[in-house]
C-alpha cells in the first residue's frame, strides 16, 4: 500500500489536473499543507528507505565473523583478558601442564610457553593498560600466580588449598580479587591491595569454581552451583552478604560479566546443555 494515500497515485500526465484539484480543495496554499485541511484529515509520512529491508540499522552494529583457528595443542579452557582496546591476551594449559599465552594487538602471535605446572584452566585479569595478572592452581592444590608488567615474573604460591580453578577480578587500579573452591566446598577468597591478605572462608556450600565480577569499585559479585543444583550469588559492597539462591537448575561453574554499574549477566549450562542466561539490572 502506498503510504502517502490517492495523491501519490496520480500519474504524471494528470498531475497538473490535480495540483488544481488540490489547491481548489484547500489542500495546498502556496505550496503548503493547509492547516484546515491537516485538522481534518489523516496525512501520512514514508520513512527513507534503509538498505537493511527497510529497517534501521542499530548504531555500532556489526556482524559476527567466522571460527578462526588459533592453533596450539590446549588441555583446559582458555582464560582470556584485556587492557585496552585492540588488545587481547589468552591463556590455557598446554599437554605439558605449563601455561601457554598468545596475544592479539594488530595481528596475532604465536603461542609462547609461560611456564608452571598448572592443574587446570588460568584466570586472567588486568587492572591498567601494559598489566595482567594470570592465577592457576598447582598440581600442590595451591593458587599460583604471573604477572606481566612490562615483562613477565616468575610463578610465585599463594598458598592456599584450592579444588578447582580460580576466579578473579579488578574493582580499581591496584586491587584484584580472587576467589576458590576449598577441599571443605566452601569459596575461599584473598585479594591485593599494596599486599596479598591471607586466605578468608566466605561459606557456603559449592560444587564447582565460582565465577565472579565487579560494576564498580567496592562492589564484587560471586556466583556458583549449590549442592541444589541452583545458581548461588553472594556479594560484597562495603561488608559481605549472606548466600542466596538465584534458582536453576545449572550443571557446571557459572560464567558472570558486568557492562557497567548495576548490571551484571551470568551465564550456565542446563542439565539439557542449553546455554542459560540470567541478568541483574
């Protein structure tokens, strides 16, 4: 249907017949709608055309690329981090239980080995642009971690007796979280602010690696499966929550982001092995 009503459905040999037509009936006065004429009757307006089929394109938008192969012979998971736009670091076990890194900034690198002997997937984290901090547990059960500063430290222990991979995050410049699985099945957590803390049980009662995030400096968010199979949320802003129950039904470790303050988006596989979303906003 045409949008515009009759007048767009005049032809070109009738249009001088109908501009007449128009003006006797009050439609135009110099070459303008007639207000009587717009009080009295519908006028309709035609969108300019999109090449998207006529819809508007959403701003930003992009599309998505296809697989690419990154190579390398990995054993666990890939942890995965940023410091500045057009930067990506990734990590994971090699067969040889070291930490294997490959980067992208322009183009990618090969896959250099970082060394350790680690007993499941890294954790990465960057709290400043040249910064990134990677924590795995040791085959010692203890959390390890490398960091890289404008070169890469040696592995050093944090101790601890940790039964699964680690999780962590930056709320500020300066401090990193981290947060654990114990063999007692509750989260266990230390952080740096200017030094490592000890160890401290947060409780509960988890059955995988717990996932967390941060919307803003003071505020973290911790998430794992209970013994329930539900997703349990604990949180910290200025002192610790209790545990609460986000229900579910998830049948691995959750996965949490934040894009900004109050949001959080966490994600978990079904028991049918769907993919799972639940946000917070």
């Amino acid at each position: 249907m045409n949008p515009c009503g009759v007048f767009m459905q005049k032809q070109t040999s009738n249009r001088r017949t109908f501009l007449r037509q128009a003006v006797s009936s009050g439609l135009l006065i110099s070459g303008m709608m007639s207000p009587t004429f717009l009080q009295n009757n519908p006028v309709y307006a035609m969108s300019a055309p999109h090449a998207s089929g006529g819809r508007r394109p959403r701003p930003h938008a992009t599309s998505w690329s296809a697989w690419e192969d990154q190579g390398g012979i990995t054993t666990s998971g890939p942890g995965v981090a940023s410091w500045s736009s057009g930067r990506l670091d990734c990590f994971a076990k090699g067969q040889d239980n070291a930490m294997w890194h490959k980067w992208y900034d322009g183009g990618w690198s090969n896959w250099e080995s970082q060394g350790g002997i680690i007993d499941g997937a890294p954790a990465a984290v960057s709290w400043d642009s040249g910064r990134i901090d990677c924590f795995a547990r040791g085959m010692d059960n203890a959390m390890w971690h490398k960091w890289y500063d404008g070169s890469w430290s040696n592995w050093e222990s944090l101790g601890g007796v940790i039964d699964d991979a680690p999780a962590a995050v930056s709320w500020d410049k300066g401090r990193l979280d981290c947060f654990a699985r114990g063999t007692d099945n509750a989260m266990w957590h230390k952080w740096y602010d200017g030094s490592w803390s000890n160890w401290e049980s947060l409780g509960g009662t988890i059955l995988s690696g717990p996932a967390a995030a941060s919307w803003d400096k003071g505020r973290l968010d911790c998430f794992a499966k209970g013994t329930d199979n539900a997703m349990w949320h604990k949180w910290y802003d200025g002192s610790w929550s209790n545990w609460e129950s986000l229900g579910g039904v998830i049948d691995d470790a959750p996965a949490a982001v934040s894009w900004g303050p109050n949001r959080l988006d966490c994600f978990a596989r079904g028991m049918n092995n769907h993919m799972y979303h639940k946000w917070w906003t």
